[in-house]
C-alpha cells in the first residue's frame, strides 16, 4: 500500500499522526539540554558519554553516584534520552545512578543497516549488555513508549537482575497483541498510524517541508525539546532507523515473534488517559501479564508525552516505587 502523493503523505494523514499522540498541553520546566530543572533535581549536573556494547557505541545520559543503585531508563519514538532529563536529575538527586541511552538506531554508532537487525530481542540484549557494560547486575528497568515494550521484555528475560519494572504508556505487550487483535477494541482504530509507520521510506515524507511531518508529531512539547529530539532525529539514516523498530516488530498490525509471558518482579505501570495512540483496553488488561506486585497508575488529562509534559508526577512516581523496593 502506497498512499503517499508526489512521495509525501497527505496532510489529512501527517494530522491524523500528530493527533494520534496526544493533544496540546503545557510542558513543565523545559530548559536547554544539560541544565538542571524540576523539583528535586535543581544543581545536578547531567554527564553526556558513550558506551560501548558488544560492535555498538551508544549515546548516553547519566547522572547520580557511581556506587548509586542503577536505574535505566528507555526512550520511545520519535524521542531520546533527552525525554527523560527531569527524571534523570530527580533520580540522581535521591541517590540513584541514572543512566538513559539513545537506543538502537537512534546512537550513530549503533545503527544497523538492516530492518531484522531491530528486532525486539535484540533491542533486549542491547540493555542487558548496557548493564553488563556499566557494572550492574542488579537495576532498575523504566521505559515509555518503545522503550516501555522493552523494559516489559527486559524484565522477564532478566528477571533475576531486574529490581522493579516501570513501564510508562505502553501495556504489556501480550496485552497490547490482544486488543490489537479485538476488533471490537478502541486499540485498534487508535493503532491505525502503524499503517503509515511501517510503509517503506515513509521517512521521507516525514522530513519533507522543513521536517513539518515529523514535527507535527510532538503535540504540546517545548520547541526547544523538539529541536533537540530533532538535532538526532532529523535525517533519514536516523529517523529510518528509528521506524524499522515498527517495521521489525509489527506486521499487518500483529506483533512479531512469541507472546513474552508474565513479569513476575515488582511493577508499576502509568498510563493516562488522554493517550489517544494507546485507549484503556490494554491498560486494563495489562495486571493479568503480571505475577509480582503490580501498581497501575492514571494521569489524568495527560497526554501520550508523559515524561516531557508530567515531568514531577513520573519523577514523583518513579521515586516512590524505586525507593520501596531499594537495596542499598
């Protein structure tokens, strides 16, 4: 299927895009990337590096003592680690080892050619072999959006060093697969851009007109966020790299690969309920995927982009669940 025109999508459908994550909403203490913002995070200074894993160097953000508890925390699309800097410095701030990196893809040097090669087990090992690489063999898992599919993988396959799992927006991916596969569930029409994401080269359209599509995206969030997720995503080598996450992992709107199983280590799952990209089903479903102890928290008004726009209400959250289940 080919619905671009002149090799851009319509503007109906960049729209349908924009709206499908979110609407406008005030972001809170945006700054320019580095600098200290948010309660509980004022003066600490966040650490750009690189880390190598396996073939791969990947971008990453860190703050927060060395012998700090280690909490890793995933971006989702079209983001980077940027997404999580209020978080980041809240973490750090409380004694936590925060450590964000810009995933497979989205780090020029651990960017693959080939679609296959973003497959989600891959994305998995990528994390695990981040925390064999920093030292970790205990930490804690938070991921939004794709990086919140990956946490909820990481979880089981690392299920002896996962300390909590704190996925944000995205239910468990067997129920995810479920409601997408109900055609009586408000999943479905609320997935439909997947049809868009996965189309071949449809970074192109994307980043046509001065990158209008791409920008559209980002509904509510601070221009100078924006410009930042756009300073790593806004070529075609990045930005199509980051949509084979969709096109590796999604056919026909089926996920690929086995249903992942239960997660049995401590949980807490924040999802809210103005995400028009992902409707209640799979949130309410999601405690059926979970053996451990589960907490499922609701924004409320908060559109899909919670880290940027409820920037104290994740970081008041993360806190409370990583502290009450902290080893040290």
């Amino acid at each position: 299927m080919d619905i671009r025109t002149n090799g851009q999508f319509p503007a109906a459908v960049l729209l349908a895009l924009a709206a499908a994550v979110g609407s406008p909403a005030a972001a809170e203490g945006q700054t320019a990337p580095g600098r200290a913002t948010s309660a509980g995070g004022s003066g600490v200074e966040v650490a750009t590096t690189q880390i190598a894993v396996g073939d791969y160097t990947f971008d990453v953000r860190a703050a927060g003592p060395e012998d700090g508890e280690v909490v890793i925390l995933l971006h989702g699309f079209p983001q980077t680690s940027y997404e999580w800097r209020h978080q980041i410095r809240a973490l750090a701030a409380a004694g936590f080892r925060a450590v964000a990196p810009d995933q497979r893809g989205y780090s020029p040097g651990a960017r693959p050619p080939d679609v296959a090669d973003y497959a989600l087990p891959l994305l998995v090992q990528d994390v695990i072999g981040l925390a064999d690489a920093i030292g970790a063999e205990r930490f804690h898992i938070v991921g939004h959006d794709w990086g919140a599919v990956v946490a909820w993988a990481v979880a089981v396959a690392a299920r002896d060093r996962v300390i909590t799992a704190n996925p944000v927006s995205v239910p468990h991916p067997d129920a995810f697969a479920r409601v997408l596969n109900d055609p009586t569930s408000c999943q479905v029409e609320a997935s439909s851009y997947f049809d868009v994401f996965v189309q071949p080269d449809s970074e192109d359209a994307f980043l046509a007109n001065g990158q209008a599509g791409l920008r559209g995206i980002y509904t509510g969030i601070d221009e100078a966020a924006v410009d930042e997720y756009l300073r790593v995503l806004g070529s075609k080598p990045a930005l199509g790299a980051a949509l084979d996450w969709y096109r590796a992992n999604i056919g026909d709107r089926n996920l690929q690969g086995p249903a992942l199983g239960p997660v049995e280590v401590p949980t807490m799952f924040t999802w809210s309920d103005g995400d028009t990209a992902l409707c209640i089903d799979g949130a309410l479903l999601t405690a059926e995927y979970v053996t451990g102890p589960y907490r499922f928290e609701v924004l409320e008004g908060v559109s899909h982009w919670i880290p940027d726009l409820a920037a104290e209400a994740m970081s008041t959250l993360l806190l409370e669940h990583s502290s009450r289940y902290r080893e040290r």
